[in-house]
C-alpha cells in the first residue's frame, strides 16, 4: 500500500518553508537559479517532494516499514531486476537520503526513515547483515532469479551515508543506535566492495564468485561516491578511506586522459583495474551501451559535483569544469537536446532519446559549481521544475528530487 491516509494529510499540509538557511554549516553551497528567493526555491522543492512522496513512498512488508516503490507508479523498471520487482537497494539508499535530508519540512520524515531502516534490517545480503539485498520482489522476497540476495556498492554507500546524516539530525539514544548502524555498514563495504590491495570500488558483495571472476577488477562510475568515503574516513577514524577517494579520482584522470579527453565523460563500467582501466566492452555486463556514458554514469555529474560543493575539492572541480563545458557545446545550451547515451567521444548513440529527467537534473547539479554555468543552470531548472511526476519514472523522478535537495542547498554532510 501507498503512504497511510494519515501521513498523507499531514504531507499535504506541510509548510512551503521552515526558515531553514541555505548557508547552514555543512551544507552545499553552489550558484542557484536565478530570479528566485530562497523560499521560492524551497518552495518548489516540498512541492516536487510531496508529489515524489504520494507516488513512490510504500508502506508494506511489515509493520512501520517503508521503501521506495520503483514501479509505483506503473511504470517498469530496467538494470536487470526481476518481474514482479517492487523495489532495489539503490531506491533504498536514495529513500532514506531523502527522508533525513527533508526532515526539515516533513515532520513524519523521522518515522519513515526509522521504517526505511526495519526494511533495510529484513533483507540482508548474503554475505552478512551489514550490507542489503538488492532486489525484492511482489511478497517482499528477496528475488532469486536475479541473484536478488547479493549487494549492489550504490545502495549500500547511500545507506551508510545516511545513517552517518541520521545520527546527526536526531542522535543516537532513541530506539535506533544509527551511529552504531552505520559503522557496521561501512565495516561491511569495506571487506565486501572496495578491492583490498588497491581501494577501488567494486560493484557488489558477488564478484569473486561470478564468471571466473571476470567482474573482480570492475568499478562502476555511478560508485564515485567521493564525498561519502571522506564523510567515512571521518566517522570511523581509518584513513582507509581517504585511500579509496584518492584511487578513484585517480581513476577517473586516467579515463579521462586516454578515452575521453574532449568530453570529461565516464562510461558505466571501467574494466582492467587496477594497472590500466578502460571502457568496458559492449554487453560486458547489462547491455551494449557498457563502455559509454550512459544510465549508469549518468548520476557521475552529481556524485563528483557534491564533493565540490561540500569539501572544495579541487580535483572534483577539474574532472567537471570540461563535462560542464563540452555538455553546454554539445546541446547548444538547450537541456532537451542531452542525449540518453554519449560514446566517451561525445557522438550520441543512435536511437538513445533526448531530454531524459535523469540526465537533464544530473546535469543540473554539475552547472551549480560555477558561475560560468550560470544559464546553463537556469535552463536546466526551467525544464526541470516544468515537468511533472508524470513525465518521468522513479528513476528520473528520484534524481530529479535528489538534484533539487544538492541545488537549493540541502545537501548536508555528516561531519561538522
């Protein structure tokens, strides 16, 4: 079932704003869409939220427990999830993100991310209880024809991530210890899905038992969750950490140098890790599109964005002052023109469509670092905040309203 009638009313009569400032500590600070006040930011955003909400937030699978519901709203749902899916550990993570980072205009967001966490509880992963299954179907089982009962790294870096943002918004003495939650969660991504001679991010608990462990030397671009390894170098004291930040910018320069030197772009895969990473072949994994930039790679932008944003790393600001560049020459400045698949060469591949909500809102928090973005922004949020929840799937809606959180200054990082 859809989100109680109760909760409903309530989320209906949220405030448009709480006097919250974009300038709180930790928070990212990039340019904003011109000719709007604050308010009127934040405005559009509980707007967006409460649509995003009433579509996709599912309360099932047990008492007081939430999830994201990725076909909610009828729609089918792709990346190798099985028939009958009703949610994966990615809409999980990005579930429980929104509900802390919105707790500030949505006075029942405290209870769904504490239902988000039950669910989270109820479906490990097969190797071991810090990490989450990634795919569960109608009867909220795990899904066994997909191998539903292993991990996938972009849910459990998100999950892990908020915990880290819970503890900060609502402590750790009530029923939920989430300072404890997310230290466990980490100490599983470590030993589970960041390579432990050379600290790059692999793509889930299964690749040493897959295919000859043809997946071993993997990473996946949509992974390059920079500015969450720092947030866990903090939190948990291992330098470890800073490791694994430092080898995937070192990744992303080596891409960029050999395959992609015009256009800044990541594929979906990198393969050959760790002596000499390359596009990954067509097919090697989920479809042909592997090696280019496509629905994977298309939430690099704001991955690396955010590390700009919050930490001022220059190294994020280098990988994405080009991808701003090329992406605004390429599209003559016009979002309905960004193609759903690039080749690193920056040629648009056939038949890929244009316009897609979750390359345009990606996109859109990339323009926030700089200035010099500052039409390309205003663009890109005119055609976002035009379109309605109907326009899109979860897929496009979620990092739609993800990108809104990062551009109205809501994104927060757990340490202060």
């Amino acid at each position: 079932m859809k989100i109680g009638k109760s909760l409903y009313t309530l989320l209906m009569t949220l405030p448009p704003a709480l006097g919250i400032s974009a300038g709180d500590a930790q928070s990212a600070e990039g340019i904003r869409p011109t000719g709007f006040t604050q308010q009127q930011l934040d405005q559009s955003l509980v707007d967006f939220y409460k649509k995003w909400r009433s579509t996709y937030l599912v309360q099932d699978c047990g008492s007081g427990r939430y999830y994201v519901g990725v076909t909610a709203d009828g729609k089918s749902v792709g990346g190798g999830t099985a028939k009958s899916t009703i949610t994966v550990s990615e809409a999980h993570g990005y579930g429980m993100l929104i509900s802390v980072l919105m707790a500030d205009f949505d006075p029942a967001a405290h209870a769904v991310f504490d239902g988000m966490v039950h669910y989270f509880h109820d479906h490990p992963a097969k190797s071991g209880p810090g990490l989450m299954a990634w795919n569960q179907t109608k009867g909220c089982g795990n899904a066994r024809e997909v191998a539903g009962d292993h991990s996938a790294t972009d849910g459990d870096l998100d999950i892990a991530y908020a915990l880290l943002l819970a503890d900060r918004k609502w402590g750790s003495d009530g029923n939920l210890n989430y300072r404890k939650e997310a230290l466990k969660v980490i100490a599983s991504i470590g030993k589970h899905e960041i390579d432990a001679d050379s600290r790059f991010v692999r793509i889930g608990d299964w690749v040493d038992d897959a295919d000859e462990m043809q997946y071993a030397p993997v990473t996946r671009s949509s992974d390059f969750m920079v500015s969450h390894f720092k947030a866990f170098a903090g939190a948990t004291g291992d330098r470890t950490w800073y490791a694994v930040r430092d080898e995937t910018y070192s990744i992303i320069d080596k891409i960029r140098s050999k395959y992609s030197s015009q256009t800044a772009l990541m594929p979906d895969f990198i393969v050959g890790l760790p002596t000499a990473p390359r596009p990954a072949g067509a097919n090697f994994l989920e479809g042909p599109n592997d090696g280019a930039y496509s629905w994977n790679a298309a939430r690099y932008p704001w991955r690396i964005a955010v590390d700009y944003l919050l930490n001022d790393d220059q190294r994020a600001l280098a990988a994405l002052r080009p991808l701003n560049s090329w992406i605004k020459r390429a599209t003559n400045g016009d979002p309905a023109n960004i193609a759903g698949t690039y080749k690193l060469s920056g040629n648009a591949v056939a038949e890929s469509g244009r316009g897609a909500m979750a390359f345009v809102s990606m996109f859109a928090v990339s323009a926030s670092i700089e200035a010099t973005n500052q039409n390309w922004l205003d663009a890109l949020w005119t055609d976002m905040t035009k379109r309605t929840v109907e326009n899109a799937d979860y897929y496009g809606n979620t990092l739609k309203l993800l990108a809104m959180i990062t551009i109205t200054g809501h994104w927060r990082q757990p340490n202060p």
